[in-house]
C-alpha cells in the first residue's frame, strides 16, 4: 500500500511498514497541496498526528483514500463520523501514549506544588539582586502526599496518572458518567499492589479535590466541560491540569479563577487556536506551560509508530 505519513513517523514504525512492503512517503505536505499529492500518488493510507487536519472537503477529494490513522488518542482533527460514512477506515492509537502524558501532569503537579514553573522564570533575572525576597515568596509549597487528585476522565491515560498518584502517596477520584469503584494496580519495584479508587460523577468530584486533572476530548458542540460554574463547584486553591484538548477548558474562566484566587495554579498543555495560544494566558505567573508534548517522548513515538505499523497490518489483511 502506498502510505503518507504527514506529520511523520518514528523509525521504528517506518521500518516496520516498510519491511511489511508498504511506500511510504514522511515528508510534511502543506494543506493546500495535500489533495492533490494524495490522488497523484495514489495513496491509500493517511497517518496524521496533531498537524494535519482531515475534513470533509478533503474526505470528498480522494475517494480512493482508504483509511486515516491518528498517531495519539484524541481525533478532532479528523472528521471522524463523516469519514466513516464514506467508507474510510479511521483509527488511533489509544494506548501507546498513556504513561508519557501521565509523567507530564505530574511534571505540571509537582511545579505548581512548590512554584517551580514562576521561580524558573524570575531567578534568572532576579535571583542575584532578590534572592532572599523570592526565597520568602516561594516559602508556602504543598506537599503532595496526603492531597486529593480527582482525575476527569478514568480510561487508559488517567488511570496511568492514577498509578504515579497513588505512589506518591495521593489520594485518586476517578471521574466518570457512573459511580463506582475501579481496581488500580500500582508496580513498586517487582511488587504490584491493587487499590480500590472510588469513582463519581464530575459534580461529586468537584468540591473533594485538592488537584484536578482532565483526559476526556473535546466535546462536539465545542462547549467547555470547565467552565465559571464548575470552577466555582472547586475547594478555593485548587490546581487544575489540562493534557487532553484545548478548549476542555474555559480560558477566560480559567484566568478569572487564577486571579482570584480559586485557582491556586494550572498546568496547561493543551490550548484553543493552537499553534497560537492566546499572550495573557502564556504570561500569566499563575501557569506552568508546555506546548503540547503530552506524548513527545522517545518511547511513546516509538511505541505509536508500531502500533500503527499493525493497525495497518490489520487493514491490509481484511
């Protein structure tokens, strides 16, 4: 099959579909010349990670393209419905990623915690004249340990961040549509062992957490699930993480609560208008800030490249 990698792939992937006898082109394709390589090249598969957007238009130009792989977990980049409708294959890689965006939101927790994110930022330019001054700043950090993480969104990602929690000595909130309770299996060292993390509604969550972080897409009719109103459900200094989708959270909301007070600090990967997020919000002190890297290790891109080696392997074989 002859396949386009558009946002690129790792090596490890691209041999594999190459061994598998497969073409592949990984050269990025601007978007207004993609249709045109696509049915030039008779392609048959798309693989796309964030970059690249898949919409109608481009879904009713290449008729002969088969199917569209997402290199992550979230497709809104894709029409995804529309695509299947016309008859294309459309598939993620839901697991591959799960441990690196956990590390990160913990990398977030852990600044926020202790200011890491704003004292990175003001050392280097007042930390000779002003040490003490920032020293008595920085005085009042949180310890993890003993605080109440609620995690929005209870599937691979999240329970991932569940294990880090939980081994940090944390206390986890699943955040589902139905109340429960889900078995979280934590490794320590070659041991495994099994907790029971209760599980509720968001309303249930919102007033018991100390921490919250969100791992749900982007809603349809492009709503925010934080919004002023659940912002206000929260314990006042709460820190809200955000590695799923832009736009999952209300960024005016977000920084009236960072203003006053109800939220303590955020840890954003993720933005609306991304790859322009908005001045205020990268300015803001309030804010530790990463540009969208929940999955950009070396070992999460290795092990979606392979697994998008055999989602293709699958395809080919029906």
């Amino acid at each position: 099959m002859n396949i386009l990698a558009n946002d690129g792939i790792h090596p490890a992937g691209q041999k594999a579909l190459e061994a598998a006898g497969h073409s592949l082109w990984t050269e990025f394709i601007e978007p207004q010349n993609l249709v045109a390589f696509i049915n030039d090249n008779a392609i048959d598969g798309l693989l796309v990670r964030s970059a690249t957007k898949v919409r109608e238009p481009l879904i009713d130009a290449c008729p002969n393209l088969g199917f569209i792989i997402r290199g992550g977990v979230g497709m809104d980049n894709i029409d995804v419905a529309y695509a299947r409708d016309n008859g294309k294959e459309v598939r993620n890689t839901p697991a591959a990623s799960s441990q690196s965006v956990a590390e990160l939101v913990m990398g977030h927790l852990f600044a926020l915690s202790r200011s890491l994110h704003d004292s990175n930022r003001r050392m280097p330019v007042e930390g000779v004249e002003q040490f003490k001054t920032l020293k008595k700043s920085y005085g009042k950090g949180r310890e993890l340990r003993g605080m109440t993480l609620a995690i929005v969104g209870f599937g691979r990602i999240g329970q991932s961040l569940a294990q880090y929690a939980l081994g940090c000595g944390m206390h986890v909130i699943g955040v589902d549509q139905q109340s429960g309770v889900k078995r979280i299996d934590v490794a320590i060292g070659n041991q495994s062992v099994s907790v029971e993390v209760p599980v509720m509604t968001l309303n249930e969550a919102l007033p018991l957490a100390d921490a919250i972080s969100l791992h749900i897409p982007a809603q349809a009719d492009g709503k925010a699930v934080i919004g002023p109103i659940e912002m206000g459900k929260m314990k006042k200094g709460v820190i809200l993480l955000n590695a799923a989708r832009g736009g999952v959270v209300d960024e005016d909301a977000l920084l009236e609560a960072l203003d006053s007070g109800q939220v303590s600090g955020a840890g954003v990967d993720v933005f609306v208008g991304e790859p322009k997020p908005r001045i205020d919000l990268m300015r803001h002190a309030g804010i530790s800030l990463s540009p969208h890297i929940g999955a950009a290790t070396g070992e999460a891109q290795e092990r979606i490249g392979l697994e998008i080696a055999s989602i293709v392997a699958e395809i080919g074989s029906k």
